[in-house]
C-alpha cells in the first residue's frame, strides 16, 4: 500500500513520565517503555513489545497505549488498534502523535475524509510545521494520488 510506502510512522522520543504514577517506580516505568520501545520500533517485534508494555501495567499512559495500538496496527490487529488509540486519546486529547497514528489507521481502513479530520486537529494541537502534521499530510498526499488518473 502507497500508506506504508510513504514511510510515515516515525519513531517518537521515549515519553517523559507525568508523574501520574508513585515517583519510584518511575525509572522503572521509563526503562520498560523504553525497552518494549526498542522491540517495537528498532527490532520489529510488535507481539514482544505488546507484552512488554502491558508487563508496565500503564495503559492509562498516552504513550503506552498509542504504542500498543501502533504496534497492533503493525500487526494487521485493526480493531484492537482502534481500541488502544482510542484509550491513548481518553487519556490525553492532545496527543499529537496518537492523532497521527490514528489518521494513519484511518488511511489504511479507506476513510480519507476521517484521516482528514485527523490532520485537522493535529493543525490546531501543534501547527502544520510539525512532524506529525507533515507526516500524516503526506500520507494523505500520497493516498490521494495514488488514487488520481494519470495524465
């Protein structure tokens, strides 16, 4: 698919720890995200790091739970994706990279109109200078021409 040529899922920086949790589990918390981050993103192992981030017992984390939606989706999981990038986004609505993801998904289900809207709130989160707005743009871009006759 011209989505996943488009090269779009870049790798976000580890999260920084809100604190939501109790303070010393937190170098915990960070050293198994960042640990389940490199099987996902570095090693491909998208079942492994699915584990490993539910080994964290943080799936209220917005990082957590849009990594294991990106990893689901990874994975060809589109339903329980869903689930995960809709959990991230209870947990945090300004969650730039979840709403790129998720415009993403969006793409690969065949709603253009939807990853649109995506792109939109991604707009007024963080500009269109960002990574993410031009990331999901692009994939859009893509999308939309590859589905245009050529002249």
């Amino acid at each position: 698919s011209l989505v996943l040529a488009a090269g779009t899922d870049t790798a976000p920086p580890p999260p920084s720890d809100s604190g939501k949790g109790k303070p010393k589990d937190n170098k915990s918390f960070l050293d198994g995200y960042k640990r389940a981050f490199a099987a996902i993103y570095q090693q491909h192992d998208y079942t492994s790091g699915i584990a490993q981030l539910k080994a964290l017992k943080r799936s209220d984390h917005a990082d957590v739970a849009n990594l294991i939606g990106y990893a689901n989706r990874k994975l060809g999981n589109y339903d329980e994706s869903k689930i995960w990038y809709e959990a991230a986004l209870k947990a945090d609505p300004s969650h730039v990279r979840t709403w790129q993801y998720y415009g993403l998904w969006q793409l690969e289900q065949g709603n253009p109109a939807q990853a649109q809207a995506h792109l939109d709130r991604i707009a007024a989160l963080c500009g269109t200078s960002c990574a993410e707005y031009r990331s999901l743009a692009e994939a859009i871009g893509v999308t939309a021409a590859g589905s245009r006759p050529v002249y």
